[in-house]
C-alpha cells in the first residue's frame, strides 16, 4: 500500500512559540531526593513586548502558584529566579529565550510504582497581559528501596544537583542554564553523582552500578561534535545520600571543538549490572533518547534561531485503513518550508497512541524506517532506533528535502494493527525538530 496523494489547505501547524512557551530543555527525571525545577524556554511576542511575571506549580497539581524573580544574565543563583538568556529582535516579532530555577514540593513517595509522573504549569505573564503557558512533565523516581518492591523500583538514577552539596563555582547548580558566551564549560559544572539503591544487595537483579553514559546534545537533539554518540563515564555507585562519589566532567570547550552556537543539553543515562554481569533489564538505555536524565543545560553564544522555517500538517485524506488481518498502512504528515534556504537536518520521533492496539512495522532490513519524499517524488529512507517498549521510533540527521520557502515534502512510517485493536479512528503522533503534530487519520476496522 503506498501512501495517498495529498492536498494543500491554509491551516498552520500549532507552534509553542507564537502561542506558549517552546520547552527547550528541563529536569525531566529525578529521585525524590532531589524535588527541583530546572526549565529553558523560548517565546516569540509582538515586538516591544517584554515579561513581567514568571510563576510555575510548585507542588504540580496544575496551578501556577510561585512566583520567581528576574535576575541579571548568567548569574547561576540557588532561588526561585529566572535570567533572560537573550533577546533577539526580528522584523515583526521579538524572540525572548529564559531559563528558570526553582524548589519543587514532588517528592512524595511513589511505591509501590517505581516512578510517578507530575506536570509542571509554567505561566509568562507579559507586560501586553496575555499569559503564556507550558506544561513540561517530571518523572519523579522512588528514592527508597526493599526486596518486597515490584521489579522497577529502585531502578539506578543520578542526583540532580542542587544548592552548594556538591561544590562548583558559584554552586552546584549552575551547570543548568549555564551561559559560556566563550565556548569553555569549566570542569566543575557537570556532575555525575551515581546511585544505585540495590547497590551491593545480595541475590538480586541490577544490584551493582560503575558507569554511566552521557552525552551533550544540540537543541535539536542532533549530537554535539564533544560526543558524536553517548560515551561511558565510570562512576562509583552509592545507596547513600553521601556526595563524596561524585564525578565531574573535564573542562569542554566547544568553540576550540568548531561546535556552532546555541542551546546544548546535558544528558545522562544511569547503568547497573546483575550479579552475573550482564546487563540489567532495569537500567536506562543510551540508544533511546526518552531514557536520558537532564541534569544540565548550556547556552553558547546563543541568539535565538531565526530560521524556525517549518511548518507541519496532518496528513490528509484518504485516510489509513487498517484491519486485524495485519494490513500495513502508512501514516504520515505533511512538511512545508516556511522561509529561504534549505531546512537543516532534523530528529524526527513517531509514537503510537496509547490503548489503540497499534503497531509499528519492520520492512526488510535495517528494519524500522521513516520514508521522506520530496516535491518532485524522489524517496530517502531513514532508520530509526525504537524504544525499549515499541512505543516510539527516533529518526535523527532526517534530510526532509525542504530547499526553500513554500517547498513540500511529506514523511511516513509503515504501522499495522494488533488483533485487539478497538475499531474507531486515531493516530500517530509525530514530533518533527521541535514541532508536533497528529498523522493522518487511520481507521481501524474489524
């Protein structure tokens, strides 16, 4: 089955930016001993047009309820504050980047799950008195462990450095929206401090943790010329509280590295081991970006991108129909250039909805593939590295095959339906840089 011809309509594709807040980064995942918020975000307002107010959800039941106040560029403080990182003037709009610091109350314990998930409101109020809003989520593990837990609880995390504990210049958490207009990341900036609360526990699956991998990563999440993939770092695996285990990375610098200016992240991915050796089912796999700790963020030289030139549409009609007989359909969506020049390469990520019975499907080898045809029908193929679960493909370096403003291209991947999938309609959701957007509708029939 290939996929429908498609047509042209004049609506736009919802963009964070014009309407919220862009979620650059944040603090994605922490044990309970660690209830902080870190967020970096990008809004684009009416020119003049400056913040008055930051508030966000303290305790993560939905209602913006502490407010922080501003303080002076790169400053790196401990309270509840936010610094606007730049200011960057175009024609018809004015483009603010911030980063945001905070206490959060979130660390009520979890088990008998191993985690539980809290949606931090983030409200910019602007001085015209409309009110931006992102809702970034947290995952907040179990940070105590017994033999009696289910399996996933007491999986290994690291800390999230917060206030002075783990030393650094001005403190420890200034590797988080750290500004280094220079291009040099001092070596006190991105701690690693492991734990493992199965750590040294006999008879036990994932009972021991040595390392970590880590990478920095682009605002695009395309990887950063310091770590062109995730590389191990050996760390010492602790049950304790204790920092004195703690692992700092070198100093980095990106400009001698000929890395480009911008927004990085600072990812990591905790390790352990089972008794025999082998690796543990429970730990966190380097291949799916999903699985990441965020524990740190840098702005180099950063101004804004001017070029956010992509817009992205559903696919349209017909629509996708797929039957319990293992028919394999392709969903898609519609990629359209919005300003001159070539759109740079993208990561594109594809998950399927929850409870829909729906499935991914393999085609031939390498596998997994994402399909970009461009204007004039000419077809790449991309693999992609799917997620421990099968719920999500990532797709990175994409060329879409945009070459100027107005240029076309759409892209797909080849789904199927399980044999209890409920009739009705749904979709895949696709993320394409940092633009989402619904698939083409696919249909599910008996």
């Amino acid at each position: 089955m290939t996929p429908p011809a498609t047509r042209r309509d004049n609506c736009n594709a919802a963009d964070p930016e014009l309407t919220g807040i862009r979620t650059l980064g944040h603090a994605n995942r922490f044990a309970t001993w660690d209830s902080e918020f870190r967020y970096d975000g990008r809004i684009r307002v009416p020119v003049g047009v400056k913040i008055k107010q930051i508030k966000y959800s303290c305790y993560g039941n939905g209602s913006a309820d502490t407010a922080v106040g501003e303080v002076k560029r790169g400053r790196g403080g401990i309270d509840q504050e936010y610094e606007v990182i730049d200011l960057t003037f175009l024609d018809d709009s004015d483009v603010i980047t911030f980063t945001l610091r905070g206490d959060l109350d979130v660390d009520a314990d979890p088990r008998p799950a191993y985690s539980r998930t809290y949606q931090i409101r983030v409200d910019v109020t602007l001085d015209d008195g409309t009110v931006r809003t992102a809702n970034p989520r947290v995952e907040v593990l179990a940070g105590a462990w017994d033999r009696s837990n289910p399996e996933k609880v007491g999986r290994p995390f690291v800390r999230l450095p917060y206030d002075t504990g783990w030393g650094g210049t001005p403190n420890s958490q200034a590797g988080f929206g750290y500004v280094c207009d220079d291009g040099l990341i001092p070596g006190d900036k991105f701690i690693i401090d492991l734990v493992n609360l199965r750590e040294g526990v006999a008879d036990v699956d994932s009972n021991h943790s040595d390392s970590v991998y880590y990478q920095l990563v682009h605002e695009d999440g395309t990887p950063s010329a310091y770590t062109p993939t995730p590389q191990v770092q050996k760390a010492t695996g602790h049950p304790g509280g204790g920092v004195e285990h703690k692992v700092t990375l070198p100093p980095i610098d990106l400009r001698r590295l000929g890395d480009r200016p911008g927004y990085y992240r600072f990812l990591v991915w905790p390790q352990s081991s089972n008794a025999d050796g082998g690796v543990s089912g429970i730990c966190w796999n380097p291949k799916v970006i999903e699985d990441a700790f965020q524990v740190g963020s840098v702005y180099y030289r950063y101004t804004a991108p001017q070029s956010a030139a992509l817009s992205v549409f559903p696919g349209e009609p017909p629509d996708v129909r797929l039957t319990h007989a293992g028919d394999i359909g392709y969903p898609g969506v519609r990629l359209v250039a919005d300003g001159d020049g070539t759109v740079p390469a993208q990561t594109v990520r594809v998950s399927l909805p929850q409870g829909k019975g729906l499935q991914f499907a393999a085609e031939g080898n390498p596998g997994y593939l994402l399909t970009v045809q461009g204007a004039r029908g000419s077809r790449r193929f991309f693999p992609g590295a799917v997620s421990a679960d099968g719920q999500r493909i990532t797709f990175r370096n994409v060329d879409l095959g945009l070459l100027g403003k107005g240029s076309e291209s759409r892209a797909w991947v080849a789904a199927k339906a399980s044999r209890n999938a409920p009739p009705g309609d749904t979709h895949l959701n696709f993320q394409v840089g940092d633009r989402t957007m619904s698939s083409t509708t696919i249909n599910v029939v008996g």
